[in-house]
C-alpha cells in the first residue's frame, strides 16, 4: 500500500494554497452580530474529556465552534486538522490571538504569561492545574509586557494575510480583554459564568484533570496544530447549509473524515428558529468517520444523569450515527430531546 501524503501536502500543494486562502475558500460572508465571547461561558465541558479520548477515533477531523473551548476538546479528540466556524468574524480573530500565544510559548507558563499579561512566581516545571492558576491569579498585570506581546504577535500574523488592516484595532482590544482579568477572565464578565481559572481547574466526569493547561502533553498537541497552520478558524454559521457543505466537499476533496463535532448549545438556537431540519440535512452530508461524536451542551440547568452537582451547564456526548438516525426519524423535536436520560 501507498504511503499517504503528508498533510502539509494535501493541506498546501501549492504556493497558492496557504492558510489565508483555505480561511477564504471555506468562510461565509458573517451573519451575526459582532459581539465578543471571549471565554466559553460552559462550565462542564471538560467534564466530557475521557469520554472523548475513549470513544473519538484519532488522526481524522475536528470541526468545532466558539472560542478557547475547542482546545482542550480537540486535544482529547487528537485530530489530525480542525476547524473552528462561527458566524462571528470577531471568533476568528480570537483564535489567530490564540495561534499567535500558542506559536510565540514553548509552554503553558509561556503561554499564560502572555495571555494574561502576568509574570508569575517561581514554579514547577511542570506544574499542576492548581499551581498555574495560584501563580497567576496572585502575579500583577504589566502593562509593557502586554505591549510587547502585541508586536510579538504582530510579527507571527501579519505574514499570514488573514488580516484587514481595520482589523488590527479589534484584534488588540480582544488581547487586552483577556489579559486585563486574567485568571479571572470570563463570559461577558458576569459572575453567573466560570472564570478561567475555574475552567483550567475543572475535572472530567472520572476525576482527572481535564483542560488542555492541566496537561503541557495536551498543551504541546494543540501547539503543534497551530504551528502547522492545521487549526483552522472559519466564518460561517451551522444553520446555513453552504456553510457546512463547504467544508464537507472540502473533506472529500482531500479525503479526510470527521471524528467529532463539537456544537455548544448552538442547536438549541436552532430548533427555536426552525432551521434543524435543515441542519439535520447539513450533518448527513458530511464525511464520518467510523464511530465520529458530536459534543453538545445544554447552558440551561436540567435535570441529566451527567450534570455534575454545581455547575450551571451539561455537556454530553452522542454517537453522530445515532443522532442523525434519531434526528431524521423525527425523534428530536424539542431541545430536551437532544439529551436523552
């Protein structure tokens, strides 16, 4: 049998084909307001980490939406390429802020001391959850260091043509919103959502430590996507159907299959707007791998046998075969139909 390509290969075959012109190719004209969701406002994500590991067959494709979330989901989900889509523009300009830290940080201390604009005490070399958030929650905000890290970062983006030059404002001022709080960064800024350093600390349903900054493995597997231009933000939006038929013919294209779907809560929105069905259809059409997962979150308390005691969202994992049989057989008709008991 043949050896397969490189990715590289298949992702950029020729000097046309960059990470500029697959965003270009893919993305949709943005749909939705421009606001800033900076953090994820889900607190039980991570709770979903070894079920993910265990069930998502590795080296395929993730394809995910929203902001930080998706890094400690497709760390677990080990995917060969991922794409995060969102109806924002401003999403997209989150994760190139996030490719930027991740290039520029040998490490999650690195990392942390860029996002948060913090220098913090001695620690470990490899330190634990808890210590991370201690050392940053307790180390002051420096403002020259968050100049700094703006041209570091400028220098790592700008040659990637993704970028307007009216562009280059807001992606500063997301920067400083995140470093600004730091460890205490969260959804909008109201208390009812996690913070940061609650969601680096969080657990998966079996106890371990589960964010992708518990780990500097998991740390080092989301660094080495961004480093190979292989995770992917994308505008478009999942009610849409030529939103996600892009991607899908893209996948065929290059003979790649999806392992896991990470949705939040975005089919709630869905199923209010009457746009499912359609949805449903979009799903169907895409390229699955055998025993690929779609991610969902309820972000409303309900009554679930995996809603951890405490946290004020649930997320659970389904098989996307069988979803998509319970979908197209008009099982699903209400939001709490998509997380059976």
């Amino acid at each position: 049998m043949a050896t397969p390509p490189p990715l590289a290969d298949l992702l950029f075959p020729s000097r046309d084909a960059t990470f500029a012109s697959i965003i270009r190719e893919l993305s949709e004209r943005e749909t939705g307001p421009a606001a800033d969701n900076l953090v994820s406002n889900e607190d039980s994500y991570p709770r979903v980490a070894a079920e993910v590991a265990r069930l998502c067959p590795p080296g395929q494709v993730y394809l995910g939406v929203g902001p930080d979330q998706n890094f400690t989901i497709l760390a677990h989900t080990k995917p060969r390429l991922a794409f995060v889509m969102d109806y924002r523009r401003r999403n997209l300009l989150l994760h190139l802020v996030h490719k930027a830290l991740f290039t520029l940080s040998t490490n999650r201390v690195a990392y942390l001391t860029r996002l948060t604009a913090r220098r913090p005490g001695r620690l470990a070399s490899d330190p634990s959850a808890d210590d991370l958030v201690t050392a940053f929650s307790e180390a002051k905000f420096d403002r020259r260091l968050l100049e700094t890290t703006q041209a570091e970062m400028a220098a790592i983006l700008q040659p990637l043509g993704v970028l307007t030059e009216p562009e280059w404002k807001p992606l500063a001022t997301i920067q400083a919103k995140l470093a600004g709080p730091g460890m205490n960064a969260r959804f909008l800024a109201l208390p009812m959502y996690p913070t940061l350093g609650k969601l680096v600390r969080t657990r998966d349903r079996q106890g371990a430590p589960a964010h992708l900054l518990a780990s500097e493995d998991r740390y080092q597997f989301v660094r080495e996507l961004q480093q190979g231009d292989r995770l992917i933000p994308l505008v478009g939006d999942f009610s849409r159907p030529p939103s996600l038929s892009k991607v899908g013919d893209w996948l065929r294209a290059h003979s790649l299959r999806l392992a896991l779907l990470y949705v939040s809560d975005v089919e709630f929105f869905l199923i209010r707007a009457g746009r499912f069905a359609s949805y449903v259809e979009s799903l169907a059409g895409l390229p699955w791998a055998e025993g690929a997962q779609v991610v969902r979150t309820s972000t409303r308390e309900i009554a679930h046998p995996d809603r951890t005691p405490g946290d004020s969202s649930t997320t659970v994992l389904q098989s996307i075969a069988m979803f998509l049989k319970l979908a197209r057989s008009g099982a699903i008709k209400t939001v709490e139909d998509l997380f059976p008991r």
